[in-house]
C-alpha cells in the first residue's frame, strides 16, 4: 500500500495505473475505520484493478459547534487496519492541500433542495461540505467507481444527484450498512458513547424495524407513524431530530402506493449525533 499525501504524488500514481489499462475505485472516508469501512474496501476491490483509499476529516461538512476538532484522528491504526486488506492507496491529504486558497475562499459544489432536507435542515451547509470535498477527491482521483455506505443514505443520493448533475463518469456503489450484534450502526461516533449510552443507542434501529412492521402490516398513514416512531425514541431518552419515510430512489415524500421505500433516523445521545436507516420494499 503506497502511503501518498499530495495531489501530484497521487495523480502520478494514478496515471501509470491507467496507462496500463488499469480501472480504479475509490473510497473516501474520514478514518477511524471500522468494520464497515473495511466491507467498503473490499467491495471496491471487487470492482476495479486498483483501491485507492482517502482518510480526510473534512473541515467544510462541519457546521459550528459541531465536533470537527474532537472527530477521532487514529490515522496510525487506521493505516495498520487497511494493511490486512486490499489497497493500493492510501491518500491522506492536508487540508492545504484539498482547500489550496483556505476554505473561506474554496470554490463551493452545492446539490439544492436534497441537501436541506432531512439532515440537511439540522445541520445547514453540512451537505455543501460533502460535495464540495468529494468533488475534489473525484477531480484529482477520477475514479471509475467510488464506494459510500449505505448507513450515510442521504448523502448517497446527494451524490448522486451530484454525478449526474456534473456529468462525472463515475458509477456510485452502494455498501450495506454493517452492524452490531445488538442491531446498532457501525458509526465512528459511536466512540463517543459508553456501554449505556450505546445500548441505549439501539432502540433507533429497533424503533426503524417496528416502523418497517407497521408498514409491511399495511399500514400507510406516514406522519403518524413518523411521529410515533419519534416518540419511541425520545422515551427512550434520546433527542430525535426527524423520523421520516421516503421513496428509496430519490427522497421524495411517498405516496400510498409507493413501494420502495427507505426509513431514516436521526437523533441526538449525550452531544453524539446519530443517524440510521432502513430499505423496505412493499409488495406493488
Ligand atoms: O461519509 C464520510 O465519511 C464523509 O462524509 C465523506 C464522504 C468521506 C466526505 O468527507
């Protein structure tokens, strides 16, 4: 695994692989890798000659107050972790380097109306952030195919929309969402929570699955059911900031008929912010 920090080095790196007629994929993380980031790795290398692997904390996703310079920086054992599985690359810029002219003055790549839904309305800009970096990293990568979790759903199709937007020739693939034994979504923020908190933590998932049941059961009235699902959470001592069922291809507001459907949550535990959520196809 070559360890590379610049755009040059990288670019240089890249460009031999591609005379060679090599095909890349990229994932872009924010390290402080778990086992979910390492299913991504390896789903990457399934589908192309080379992995390349970025650890950038993104300054730009984060909004005030939120918990960019407490984010968990384990670089060392993120690079031991990566070392038992397949990758080439392993980028990991400085923010000089991605933001050359300071992020006050960084050009911005914003997807309008998806970012400031959902998420979006609780941390204003963080999506602008998202797609503004990996824009970049896709720029100076210029990957075949690029992995994101499906944990980070909204972001998924944020990007996505990003790609077609910008007519990137780029295919997004998309890793299921690695869990604990108790149901709980990998997240690294997870290391903010002790064991309490962190059991605590599952009733979103099973709150999530209750919701799936309601809606295979046949029920249809959303809101409702958002709001029931929302208030589970919260007795559970949580603060939620949204339970919401969508149309899985584009975030819509579904309607009655609608049958692929995803359920996202987002809520609040001791400063930790966490979010999950749930593919549910319906009979048509
Ligand atoms: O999902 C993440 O870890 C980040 O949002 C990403 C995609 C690496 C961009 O900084």
């Amino acid at each position: 695994m070559k360890k590379i920090q610049t755009v040059k080095k990288l670019r240089s790196t890249l460009a031999a692989w591609r005379e060679a007629g090599d095909t890349v994929a990229l994932v872009p993380t924010m390290g402080n890798l778990h086992k979910g980031h390492l299913s991504l790795v390896s789903l990457a290398a399934e589908h192309a000659d080379h992995v390349v692997v970025s650890i950038f904390v993104n300054p730009t996703q984060f909004g005030p107050g939120e918990d960019f310079e407490r984010y968990p920086r384990t670089l060392e054992i993120d690079t031991r972790k990566l070392s038992r599985v397949r990758v080439d690359a392993l980028f990991t810029p400085t923010i000089d380097e991605i933001y050359p002219r300071g992020i006050d003055q960084a050009t911005i790549v914003t997807v309008p109306g998806l970012s400031d839904d959902l998420c979006g309305k609780f941390r204003p800009g963080h999506f602008s952030g998202v797609t503004s970096v990996v824009s970049r990293l896709f720029n100076i990568c210029l990957p075949d195919v690029a992995v994101f979790g499906q944990k980070d759903y909204q972001q998924l199709m944020v990007l996505q929309r990003m790609v077609e937007d910008l007519h990137l020739p780029i295919r997004l693939i998309r890793g299921s969402t690695e869990r604990e034994a108790d149901g709980l979504a990998m997240s690294s923020r997870n290391n903010f929570l002790d064991a309490g908190q962190r059991a605590t933590a599952t009733v979103i998932y099973r709150t999530l699955e209750k919701l799936a049941a309601d809606l295979r059961a046949g029920q249809r009235d959303y809101s409702v059911l958002e709001a029931a699902a929302a208030a589970n959470i919260q007795a559970a001592g949580l603060a939620p900031d949204y339970v919401a069922v969508r149309n899985a291809e584009n975030l819509a507001i579904p309607d009655a008929r609608s049958t692929r459907l995803v359920l996202l949550a987002a809520a609040r535990l001791a400063g930790v912010r966490l979010i999950d959520n749930v593919l549910l196809d319906l009979p048509a």
